[in-house]
C-alpha cells in the first residue's frame, strides 16, 4: 500500500475520533453521613433490584423542556450516567438501609426469612421551566412484603428540588440528593411499618 494513502487514512481516522468526544460520566456521589437522630431500623430485609420502566433502562440522563413540550424527554448527548438509574437507586437504597438497619440487610433471597422491599422507578428526570431555570423530579413506588408473602404495605415516594445549575452536572447532583432525601423518608416507613403490630 502506498505510503501516502496510508497516513491519509490514519489521519481521517484520527479526525473521526476526535470529532466524537467521550462523555462525561456521572454517578450519585459519596453517600452522605446518616444523622443518628434519626432513628434505627431493627428488621430482617431482602431488597431486590430496584425495577425501571423500559424508556429509563439506559445510561442516559434524561430531560424535559416543560416551557415547550412536557411530553417529549430528551436526553443530553454528551453526558451519562455510570449505569442505568435502576443500578444507581438500588445500590444507594443497599447502602442506605445497611447503614441504618441494626438487623441485617441482603440484595436477594438466600433462605433468610424477613421483609422484602420491592421498588420501581416510576421518573428520574431534570425538567426545564424555561432555558436557565430547572430542577429535578425523583418518584418511586415501594412495596413491603411480609414473610408469609402478604403486603404489609404500600407507599409512593415523590420529590421535587431545583437544580444547582440548568445542565447535564446540575441534574446528577440534584437527582443524587433526590434519592438522598427518599431514602431517609424510606427508612422513617420502614420504621414505622415494618415493626408496627
């Protein structure tokens, strides 16, 4: 091959690749330090994979411009997450209630009898009031099974906060302190509930 076409090709090789930066990845943080007034759990918990609808079951971060169109979710291009939401919730929510919980928390059944914690993402999404102006919407539906196999209860958690800056790193950490703060409301149900007679 002659030389010339080769380092032709490499040189528009190396033009394609820097005309595709990688994105930047984003993940929920350092978990943050539990207040111990807040309370403890004492129960034996099984916390399945937290479930996510199918347009969310992906790395993108995802948006709405509410002051056009609250019906079309987009998603920023060079920005993702380090896995899908479903991924991020359910490791936060392990770590939450591990730390909290004075029994003994396990991802899955293994034998171990206890409560079992179903959750579904039902939004994760930064939302748009107008161009410079957005915040966060993090909702999520809980289901606590007994040991027998009977609901013992039923919630849905949902909150609303702004985010810090109206781009791709303000929606991470306005969604991180979203699960955040549902997790402590978590915990305060599970107290209340799960040991409730």
């Amino acid at each position: 091959m002659n030389r010339s076409v080769w380092l032709a090709g490499l040189l528009c090789l190396g033009g394609c690749v820097a005309s595709h930066p990688m994105p930047r990845q984003f993940d929920l943080g350092d978990l943050p330090e539990r207040d111990p007034r807040s309370g403890e759990l004492a129960v034996n918990l099984i916390i399945p994979d937290v479930t996510q609808p199918s347009w969310i079951r992906t790395r993108d971060i995802f948006y709405r411009l509410d002051y056009e169109s609250s019906a079309r979710p987009q998603r920023y291009t060079l920005n993702k997450w380090v896995a899908t939401p479903g991924e991020l919730v359910t490791l936060r929510l392990r770590q939450a209630l591990q730390s909290a919980n004075r029994g003994f928390t396990v991802s899955a059944p293994n034998g171990v009898a206890g409560y079992l914690l179903q959750t579904n993402i039902d939004e994760f999404t930064q939302v748009f009031v107008t161009p410079k102006d957005s915040g966060c919407i993090f909702q999520l539906r809980a289901t606590l099974w007994k040991p027998d196999g009977q609901i013992r209860a039923q919630r849905a958690f949902r909150l609303a906060l702004p985010a810090p800056t109206p781009d791709a790193g303000g929606a991470a950490r306005c969604l991180a302190t979203a699960v955040d703060r549902e997790n402590d409301e978590i915990i305060q149900w599970l107290g209340a509930v799960a040991t409730a007679t």
